[in-house]
C-alpha cells in the first residue's frame, strides 16, 4: 500500500499553522492559572517518565472525545477558556493534537516544541503521575 501523506507531511503541515512554544518560555506558564498544559502521552509513559506539575493527562486516543461537549466523554478543562499547551514525549503527537483541537474550534491552544523529552533536558520540573486518590 502506498502512503498517499505520511506523518511527517502532516506533522510539517500541522507545525506551520499552530502556535509553539519553546521549554523556556513554556516554563513561564506553570505559575499563570489561566493556562493548563495538556499530557497526551500514554499513561505508561506517565507512569515511567513523570509529567510536568499540574498537567491534565488526556490520552491522544479520547482527545477529540473529551474535547467535543457534545460527546458523553468531554472534560471541562477543554470548555473552560484556559490556555491550553499541549505536549507529548517528542512534540509529533501533540503537534497534531494541537492542529486537530484547533480544527475543532479550540482556540487559544499551542504545543511544547521538543515535548517532555526537551522539557526534562532543559530543566523543568517534573513530578510523579498523580495516583487515582489524587496523591502522589
């Protein structure tokens, strides 16, 4: 079978019309109320790596699920007019995230340039998947 768009093509083409931010500037946001980083990674990966303090975990498979308001599933974070920055483990999946919530009609949304791999790497703090009880 051959690939009509790979992922690459489509990550190029969902990068050009999102916003990103940088780990510096990224780190700004942990301390703004207003703004709410988005943990698409896999809860396996949360479990092994940490995620950064505060972030809401939506696993990229129920993402546009969550988002939608009409879906039995949606999650008010995404209907509460906060600034969203999504990020994943190396910035291809939250890219696409971001293009696809912007589709969707979200709109003060962006993405961590690198993702938590650049994150860890430029010093941002990390904690702990919180456990179910909330607790650490």
């Amino acid at each position: 079978m051959a690939i009509k768009k790979g992922f690459r093509q489509m990550v190029s083409e969902a990068a050009a019309r999102i916003k990103t931010h940088g780990t510096q500037e990224a780190q700004a946001f942990l301390d703004d109320e207003d703004t709410v980083f988005v943990d698409i990674r896999d809860v396996r990966e949360l479990e092994r790596d940490g995620m950064i303090p505060g972030a809401f975990h939506a696993p990229r498979g129920m993402l546009e699920f969550w988002v939608d308001p009409d879906s039995p599933y949606h999650k008010g974070v995404f209907s509460s007019g906060k600034k969203l920055v999504f990020y994943c483990n190396s910035a291809w999946r939250s890219t696409l995230a971001t293009a696809t919530v912007l589709d969707m009609g979200l709109e003060n949304v962006s993405h961590l340039d690198g993702g938590f791999t650049a994150w860890k790497e430029a010093g941002g703090p990390v904690v702990p998947k919180p456990t179910k009880s909330g607790k650490s």
